[in-house]
C-alpha cells in the first residue's frame, strides 16, 4: 500500500512539473517576418539612398511615438500618446551626427484614397507640421528619378516649406 501511495505522489509530482515546465518553456508562436519593406518600399527607398547626402541616414518603419514627444503637462496626454503610439512613418531622414529627425516621407499607394487612411494622413501631417518636421508624401510609381527626389528633399529641408517652429531643447527640458 506504501509503494503504491508513494508511486502516486511521485506520478502526481512528475505531472505537475512537466506542466508548468512546458508552459515555460513553451514555443512562442512568433515568426520572423520574410521582409521588412514592401516591393514598392524597397524600390524606392533604393532611389532614396542614392538621392541623400552623406549627412543624412534613412530609416524605415519608424514608430511616430519615437519622432514625438509630449510636455508633462500637456492636457489629455495620454489620449495624444494613444493617437501615435501604434502609427509609423514609412522613412525618416535623420541628421548622421546627432539622428536628429530632420524629414518625414510616406509613401502614398492606392490604400491611401480611403477615407480612414486620409483622415490618418491629415494627422499625421498636422502633427509633423506642429512639431516643425517636414512630410514629404511620394506617390508610388514604377520608377523615381534621383533627381528630382534628391531637389525636392533638399527643398523641404532648406525649410522652403510651411512647416511650424520646433519646440527646442529648453522648452522640452523645462517638463
């Protein structure tokens, strides 16, 4: 009768160590991704390199909540985090000696004639145009011309664009 107690206690511990052994080293069904970019976004971010300066880096799929910050006391602020946090913006052109994000640039497909995705694009330009960050919106096409992307990126830089003020270091440091 011992030996069969004991048998049961060391089958009820041996059940109860593979279950939680299993739930913890259970695989996690995540997989890795076969692209980061779209055939349309790889081909033109392609032109997009050949079109930038040296002092320029490209990044792609950037999150918005990364390029925007909000002041403390900003009223409501956690429904303005809420409204960026899962956005991102196709490419970002960062300055290569401090990153700072100097342009934003999206590229428009047929997805953005729907009304939801227009009424995304008009925030996100009014919320790059409030934080003084520039947008260029380039439609997809088969082909980019260097050119022509690299004089119009140098426009919007030069700041020959409407773009708001950015708020600078002091003001973001004074929250």
């Amino acid at each position: 009768m011992v030996v069969v107690l004991a048998l049961a206690i060391i089958v009820l511990i041996a059940a109860l160590l593979y279950a939680v052994l299993s739930k913890r080293f259970a695989r996690l069904p995540y997989r890795k991704s076969d692209h980061l970019l779209t055939p349309a976004e790889r081909s033109f971010f392609g032109v997009l390199r050949q079109a930038i300066d040296n002092d320029l880096y490209v990044f792609a799929k950037v999150r918005l909540s990364d390029l925007l910050w909000l002041p403390q006391s900003t009223r409501n602020r956690q429904s303005h985090m809420n409204r960026i946090q899962s956005k991102h913006v196709d490419f970002v052109l960062c300055d290569r000696a401090t990153t700072e994000p100097r342009l934003l640039i999206e590229l428009d497909d047929s997805s953005h004639r729907r009304a939801a995705r227009q009424s995304r694009d008009a925030f996100l330009d009014q919320a790059a145009n409030q934080a003084g960050l520039p947008i260029l919106r380039a439609p997809v096409k088969h082909s980019y011309s260097v050119a022509e992307l690299r004089q119009v990126i140098s426009s919007l830089l030069k700041g020959e664009v409407n773009v708001a003020e950015p708020v600078t270091a002091e003001e973001k440091n004074k929250d």
